[in-house]
C-alpha cells in the first residue's frame, strides 16, 4: 500500500499521527486476511507495535504486510511501514506491528482456513 501523508493525517507536533498508522495497518492487515482466506476476516489481537520515527506531511507513505503463520481460522501477520521525503529521497523506517486476524463467515462465527491452513510460511 502506498500514498502520500495528507495534511489532514497530522498530530499537535507537525508529524504523522499514530492512530492513523494504526488504521494504515489494519487496513493493510485486513487486505491480506481477506485475500488469503478468500473472505471476511476480522482483528482479533495487535502485538508489538513500535513506532521507530515520526512521518512528515507529504512523505510517500509504504506499508507492506506478510502472513507468517496461519492456524486453523487464523492468520498471524507482521507488517512494516517506511516513508520516503521525495524531495531529499531519504527512506526511513517508522513503524512494525504484529497483528492475527481470524477468518469469519457472514453471522461472524469462526471459519477455517481449509486448504490456506498451513502452520507456518
Ligand atoms: C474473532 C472471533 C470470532 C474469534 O472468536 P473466539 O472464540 O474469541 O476465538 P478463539 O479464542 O478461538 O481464537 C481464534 C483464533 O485466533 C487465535 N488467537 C486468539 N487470540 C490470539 C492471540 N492473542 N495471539 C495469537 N493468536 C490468537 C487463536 O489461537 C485461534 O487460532 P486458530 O483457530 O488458528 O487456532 C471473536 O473473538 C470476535 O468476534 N472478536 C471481535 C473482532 C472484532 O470486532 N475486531 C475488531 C473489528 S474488525
């Protein structure tokens, strides 16, 4: 996932603000659940969130996820976000997160990942 941080993303100190990487990284964490278990997933449990460098106004904002061990319903996936100051073309890490999505079917009852069920990728 990549955009520009827009003005209206930023905290009382001029940067990025951290509820807003938060919903950067659910967002991103729910694409991948939903993608990878071919329907509606759900947050179940964040992990690890350290937020390493503040982000500016008009950086290229990257966030990337990856699934790196799914159990029977749920997937366990740890996600990262840099920024780049396109002016300067500096890259910094800002941001990682653990965080386990459960697949759920329609009613919100648990379903299993079936064949996608794998222990650990
Ligand atoms: C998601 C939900 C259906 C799961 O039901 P549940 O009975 O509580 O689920 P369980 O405790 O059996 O856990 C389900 C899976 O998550 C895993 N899990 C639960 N807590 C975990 C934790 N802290 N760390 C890692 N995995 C965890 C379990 O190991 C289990 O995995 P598995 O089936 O792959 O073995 C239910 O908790 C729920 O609806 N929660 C609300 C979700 C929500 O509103 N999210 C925010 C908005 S999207």
């Amino acid at each position: 996932m990549s955009f520009l941080a827009e003005p209206s993303d930023v905290n009382f100190g001029g940067h990025v603000h951290g509820g807003e990487v938060m919903k950067w990284m659910d967002q991103i964490g729910y694409a991948l659940a939903v993608k990878y278990s071919k329907g509606y997933a759900v947050t179940k449990f964040v992990d690890n969130i350290n937020f390493m460098s503040p982000m500016k106004i008009g950086d290229l904002i990257s966030l990337n996820a990856k699934i790196i061990r799914c159990g029977q319903t749920s997937m366990q996936i740890e996600i990262h976000v840099s920024s780049e100051n396109l002016k300067s073309g500096v890259v910094s890490e800002n941001c990682s997160c653990e965080m386990v999505f459960v697949a759920v079917d329609e009613s919100g009852k648990k379903r299993s990942l079936g064949a996608n069920s794998i222990q650990s990728k």
